[in-house]
C-alpha cells in the first residue's frame, strides 16, 4: 500500500522523532511513504492570521503538486499542516472564485483539487488491526523488550485534529468531532490503555509558543494536571507542536505550577513503533525531554 | 481603494463579503466563550467580537488586542449551536486590522507571523532555528525560554541549516501576488 507524504516543517526539526517513527512503523505496516517532492510550507500558523489568499495558496501549491506526482492521498502528521491543507481543500471545492483565483495566483491551470488528505490518527485507526495482531506477534516473540501493555495512557487530540468539522469531516466523517475514539482504538491496538478524561479536545496553545509564554504555560498545565488526574501515566499525542509544548515546556510548567507531572509524552507513532517491536533509539525517544523508559515496563 | 477600505464603515457587510458570514445570525448566548481557551485573558470574548461585528464597531474592535489573543484552534466554531463561524470571523478581522494599519499588531505576535512568514518566501519551508533567531532579534526578547533550553541541539532539534526547495521562484511569485491588496478581495 502506498500512500502520499507531506511531512511540514516541524517534522525535520523540532518534531524528529515523529518523522523518525513514522518512518519505522510505515513499512511495518506494509505501507511505503511518497513523499511531495519539493512540498513547501503549509502557512501555519501564520499565513492564515493574516493573508487568506496566501494561506490558501501555500495549501495548494502542495495539493497541486502531490496531483502531478500522481498522488491521490496525502499523509500530514502535523495536526496544524493537516489543518491547513484540509481546509484549503475544502474552501477551493466550495468557493468556485477562491479556487479560480488560486489556480491563477498559482499558473497552475491544471490543478483540479482532487486529493485527499489525512492524519496520522486516521491512517493508523484504519490499519488497527494490523497493528493489533503484529503487536500480539511482537509480544509472544520477545518477551524483553519494553512493553506498552497495561500503560495507562491519555490520548489528546489537540485542537485542530478533527476541528472544524465541517473540514476535517468533509467529505466523509472520519471521527466525531466533540466526542472522538480514533485515537483510543489505536492506543487499545497496541495493548496500552486508554484512561478517560475531559481535556482530549483542548487547545495547547501552539500558536503563541514563542510570543505569548504565559497563555501557553497556563493551556499546558490545565491539560497535564487533568491527565495525572485522570491516572494516565502517559499522554500520547499526534502533533510537533503539541509535544513541544507538552514535553519541552513540561519542566518549566511544572516549575511555575510548584509540583511534578514527570508524564512523558509520546507520539502516536511512537506507542505504535514500540508495540511492534521498534527500539526507543530508533523511534527518536532520546530526543524526548520527559524521559520514556521509566514507564515502559520489561517483563523479566 | 480596496474592496476592506471602502467597507470598514459597514463591517458586517465586509465580513459577509469575504467570508460569508452573517454575524447578525449570532444570538448570543456565549457558548463559543465557554469553551475558548483564551477567553479569560480576552477583553473582547469571541461572543463581544461577534455583537460587536454586527453593530459594525470597527474601533471597538481593532482598538483592542483581543482578537491577536485567538489561537484559531477553531473550539468556537466546532460548539456554535446557531452554525456561526467565530474563528474565521476572527482571521478575517486581522486580515482587515493588518489592512488598516499594519503597527496595530501586539508586538510580539506580529513579530511572529512576520518572521514566519519571512521563512517561508526565503526558503519556501519554515527554518525554525532561523524563525527563533528572527523573532528574538525583532523582539529583543533574547533570554526568553524559547526553545533555546539545554540540549535542543544535542537532542538534534533544530536543524543548524536551512532547506530550500527549488520551486523557490514559484514562492516568491506567490507572495508577490498575495501580498498585492487587490488579490485579497475574495469572497
Ligand atoms: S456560540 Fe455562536 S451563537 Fe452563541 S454567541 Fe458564539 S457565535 Fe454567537
Ligand atoms: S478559535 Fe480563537 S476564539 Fe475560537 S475558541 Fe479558539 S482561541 Fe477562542
């Protein structure tokens, strides 16, 4: 199975490890990643704030290239490039004008936007049972290696995940947008479990995580206490920006708020690439600044 | 004169010109407040925005930093029970307060999109390294924790060199087309 690839910016930056997991668990799966070639940024979390043509040609530029590359079905991991395209590719087929112009801010006559985009979550809720009967292999086969079963985990989607639904649910509804269940049935395939809680749909505050520290500090602590609260001893995530302010930001947080959360914070392709048998190194766990071996269990 | 100007006097007209967004239809009872993450450091609450958009207050609103605060995480919009648009009325009355005067901005945020989008026309993908230097420079904010922690780059997060697709002409002619006010006169 093949599918397209549009890593975005974060992904080759502050965002490695994701890219590195997805990587390693892609062809696990029997899936080879094409990705865009010569893929520019999407906007976010910009281009939108200020220019809405700019914003909806950046989206577009990539769409029109992954059609001639032959390329019906895009991968975006990062929850904000996902965002940006999918709602670029959604204003261009409901707004005969906006399209027009963005074929001509473009010179690009050709482009019919015709792909699908997706995200991680998506992608891996589809292949869940696959994950599900190799982590079981996985399981039987080595019984040294770190383990995810039983580990209590909070699965956030963030935001813009499977918001605004009429975007993200368009053309077909993928999940429900206030009470989602995408993230959970890929955490169940890999053998940790799901805790339940009330802040999977809250906003970490991405957008402002250079300019406005405090609203960020504030947005990050309200997630990460609810999640200890909630007994999770791990949240699980499917965005860069999200982790870096989950992660990286977690001390600092912890610092202002006069406690610990010590939760390490792992990307969905992550938990997935461990269940299948990935070691941390090669899934990019070393990058993390919250440590991951402490919760990872190894049967004797 | 271009089609934001001539309307600012109507401000729900020109927000229903480019959006098609009626903020008349807003009823008003707040729920898009309720459920907005930035709303308690908000003077104008995304529900103000909205009455205020439909009384056409355009001072009120652009005389305020609150719609700089919106982290388009779209919550509003997702939970409006009358089918309102809050988030993109929000993005629209940037646009429109960048048009009118672009030094509105909350200096640190501007500074923000500002050197983000320098990125992307210099190299057609985001350099984070260089995003992080640029708004540093721009805002004199040199020893905020901005992502210069201990270990980011032994952690090898931020690339040391910037990529630069090849389409970088293609870009620039984008931007140069975008950034000419006539092209952002869309419905
Ligand atoms: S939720 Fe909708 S109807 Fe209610 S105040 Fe907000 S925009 Fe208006
Ligand atoms: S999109 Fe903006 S106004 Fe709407 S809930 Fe999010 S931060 Fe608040």
């Amino acid at each position: 199975m093949k599918i397209g690839y549009y890593p975005g910016c974060s992904l080759s930056s502050t965002g490695r490890e994701y890219n590195e997991s997805l990587q390693v668990i892609a062809p696990l799966l029997g899936v080879t990643l094409q990705e865009i070639e010569d893929w520019n940024c999407c906007g976010a979390s910009s281009a939108h704030a200020t220019n809405r043509q700019l914003s909806l040609a950046l989206a577009a530029r990539n769409l029109a290239l992954a059609e001639t590359q032959a390329i019906p079905e895009v991968l975006a991991p990062c929850a904000a490039c996902y965002n940006r395209l999918a709602s670029a590719r959604h204003a261009l087929a409901k707004d005969t004008r906006a399209f027009e112009k963005t074929r001509e801010v473009l010179e690009r006559p050709e482009f019919s936007n015709s792909v699908r985009v997706k995200t991680s979550v998506e992608w891996l809720r589809d292949l869940a049972p696959v994950i599900q009967k190799k982590a079981e292999e996985t399981a039987s086969r080595s019984a040294t290696s770190p383990s995810v079963k039983g580990l209590k985990v909070a699965c956030y989607y963030g935001c813009l995940l499977v918001r605004p639904p009429e975007v993200t649910q368009w053309p077909t509804q993928w999940d429900d947008p206030e009470d989602p269940s995408s993230m959970e049935t890929v955490v169940r395939a890999t053998g940790a479990e799901p805790v339940r809680w009330n802040r999977r749909l809250d906003c970490c505050g991405a957008g402002f995580s250079l300019s406005r520290l405090d609203s960020v500090a504030r947005l990050g602590r309200e997630i990460l206490q609810e999640a200890k609260k909630a007994g999770a001893q791990a949240l699980v995530v499917a965005c860069p920006l999200c982790h870096v302010n989950l992660d990286f930001r977690q001390q600092a947080i912890a610092r202002k708020a006069g406690g610990e959360f010590d939760l390490p914070v792992f990307y969905i392709t992550e938990l997935v690439g461990l269940a299948l048998g990935a070691s941390q190194a090669q899934l990019g766990l070393n990058r993390h600044y919250v440590r991951t071996d402490s919760v990872l269990e190894r049967s004797p | 004169m271009t089609h934001t100007e001539s309307k600012k006097d109507n401000l729900s007209a020109a927000i229903r010109g480019l959006t098609g967004e009626n903020v008349a239809r807003c009823y008003q009872c707040g729920k898009c407040s309720a459920g907005c993450p930035m709303s308690q450091e908000m003077k104008l609450k995304p529900h103000d925005l909205m009455r205020l958009a439909s009384f056409d207050q355009a001072d009120r609103i652009f005389g305020d930093e609150s719609i700089w605060l919106c982290l388009t995480c779209e919550t509003c919009s997702a939970r409006c029970p009358n089918g309102c648009d809050p988030a993109r009325v929000i993005d629209t009355l940037r646009e429109m307060a960048l048009a009118r005067d672009p030094s509105r901005w909350p200096r640190a945020i501007g500074a923000f999109h500002a050197e983000f989008l320098k990125q992307v026309k210099n190299h057609g993908r985001v350099f984070e390294l260089g995003l992080i230097l640029g708004f540093k420079l721009r805002t004199g904010r040199l020893f905020d924790d901005a992502l210069s922690g201990p270990g980011v780059f032994a952690r090898g997060k931020l690339a040391l060199q910037p990529h630069r697709i090849s389409g970088i002409d293609e870009m620039r002619k984008i931007f140069e087309k975008c950034e000419n006010v006539e092209n952002r006169d869309l419905s």
